[in-house]
C-alpha cells in the first residue's frame, strides 16, 4: 500500500492523514487539501513537493500554529524549504516548518506594530554561512513579495540561522551562540587592537573564518597538530598577540564548555599579527600621506 488516507483537512495546504509506514501523520504540500475529503486516498508517488511531519512533538507543534497564521504564509514558507533542499541537494529537518513559519509570522507582526529588532550578528552570519545567507535572502525577498511586506535586511540573518540549524541538525540556540560567539571575540580583537577591522574586507573574511574553524573542530572533538617550534617562535616575536590569542582560546573554551588544544594559540596569533601589521602599515600610510 503506497497511498495515505485522508483523516483530516486543515486547509488548502495541510492535511492529517493515516500513513502505511508512520501511521498518523502531518502533511504539509501545495493545494494537497483542496477539494479532499476524510477517507480520500491519495498516493504517495503522486504527491511530489508534499513534507510528512513524522515526530508526534512537531506535529502537535503545527497543528497548534496553523490556525494563527495565513494560509499564504504557509504556501510560501513551503516554497523556501523546497527551494532549499533542492539548491543543497541535503534533506532539512522536518522542524524547519514549525520555526521558519513560526519566525516569520512573528516577525511580520513586529514590522506591522514597528517594532525592529537589529541583528548584531548580521556580519557574522553572512561571513561564517555564505550558501545559506543566500537562501534566507531568496526567502525573505519572497515573502516580502508573496505577503505583501516589507522585512529588513536583518531578518536575512535570522532565518539564514535558522537554515543552518535544519541543515545540520542543531539545535538553532547552538547555532546562534556560534555566531554572537565570534561577534564578540571579533569585538575582543578590535578593543585590544584599537583598530576597527572593515567588514567588507579579507582581513575580516579570514579572521571570521579561522574563529568558524576553531568551532568546528571543537564540536567534531578534532585535535589540532602540536607544533612546539611554531609556539615558541610565535611566543618570542609576537607577545602581544600571543597574549590576546590565549585569552580568545580561553572565552571560546568557557562559552563552548570543551577545552580548546595550546596549538590553537599559534595558528591564531598567525591571524592577529597580521591584523596588527595592517593596521600599523595603515599609520604609516596616514602619517606619510601627511607629511606632504
């Protein structure tokens, strides 16, 4: 038997039907309860674009969340998941429904009362998640057009964190401390440098990236080689830095509760010297170009 039973019609979108294999479930596809009624069959091979809300939590989830948003919410939010996982080629975890709708039609609200919330984190997010700050780009200028709005920018790092978090299967609050984490070390960086480093710049680009890899790593328990003479060099001729990187290595080891491998230092003091260097060859530009 390759068909679900109709048990019940939501709306024009979702239906609660009797699956073969995961008995009751949520289905969730584009027109999929139009004209249906209780005991309909509808097989599985003919509903391509449809989402099977399997975990009993997630669908009580939805069921309670439906009746409070639009309908048109709904279509295009299932838009965004299909454009999604067919651009990664990746399944998402099926609670992306729940918090994608569930983001977005808080968000509508706040915009209607004017009420904005800044994304410090926006930078970052980009930085750090390139493929899926294009997506939630993609989705938020669909839902501002499908839903009539006129979300800013700074949703775009919302919901980008929101994909990586369906992507990867982590939970989204781990996946926002990853990015305010680096937000703040980079801040770190720039206090004790005195020096703001542009957003747009490779110098950003590859500060971000090497604090992203110090995370990752950390989460899959990969070590990183010991190199005692890159150490001792980087100990000897960049003290300074070599302070600041330890004290970086310190706050990721206590925010990420996994203690962070000594030659982590090194690679990072690497970074920070370069940083510093930029900004004293930038003095010197300055101090030169006045001297004329």
């Amino acid at each position: 038997m390759s068909s679900i039973t109709v048990a019940k019609v939501l709306n024009n979108n979702v239906i609660i039907a009797q699956h073969p294999q995961y008995a009751e479930v949520v289905v969730i596809g584009k027109g999929i309860g139009y004209n249906r009624k209780i005991r309909d069959l509808i097989k599985l091979s003919s509903v391509e674009k449809m989402f099977i809300l399997r975990s009993q939590e997630e669908q009580e989830q939805y069921k309670q969340l439906i009746p409070q948003v639009e309908e048109k919410l709904i279509e295009v939010v299932q838009e965004i998941v299909l454009h999604i996982m067919q651009s990664s080629r990746q399944p998402l975890n099926e609670h992306i429904h729940i918090a994608l709708t569930d983001h977005i039609a808080f968000a509508i609200r706040r915009h209607e009362q004017d009420i904005a919330i800044h994304n410090p984190f926006l930078y970052e997010t980009k930085e750090i998640y390139p493929e899926e700050y294009q997506w939630a780009e993609y989705a938020i200028n669909r839902i501002n057009e499908v839903m009539a709005v006129a979300l800013p920018a700074d949703e775009i790092g919302f919901v980008a964190l929101h994909i990586v978090s369906a992507l990867s299967n982590r939970h989204i609050t781990e996946v926002k401390q990853h990015s305010e984490l680096i937000g703040d070390l980079v801040g770190l960086v720039e206090d004790n440098l005195e020096y703001h480093i542009p957003r747009e710049s490779l110098d950003y680009s590859r500060l971000v990236t090497h604090l992203r890899f110090v995370l990752e790593r950390l989460r899959r328990g990969e070590a990183v080689q010991e190199t005692s003479s890159l150490d001792g060099l980087m100990k000897r001729e960049y003290p300074e830095m070599y302070m600041l990187a330890w004290k970086l290595t310190k706050i990721i080891g206590q925010r990420v509760r996994i203690p962070v491998y000594p030659a982590e230092v090194s690679y990072l003091t690497v970074h920070l010297q370069r940083l510093a260097q930029k900004k004293e060859d930038e003095a010197d530009m300055e101090a030169g170009g006045g001297a004329h």
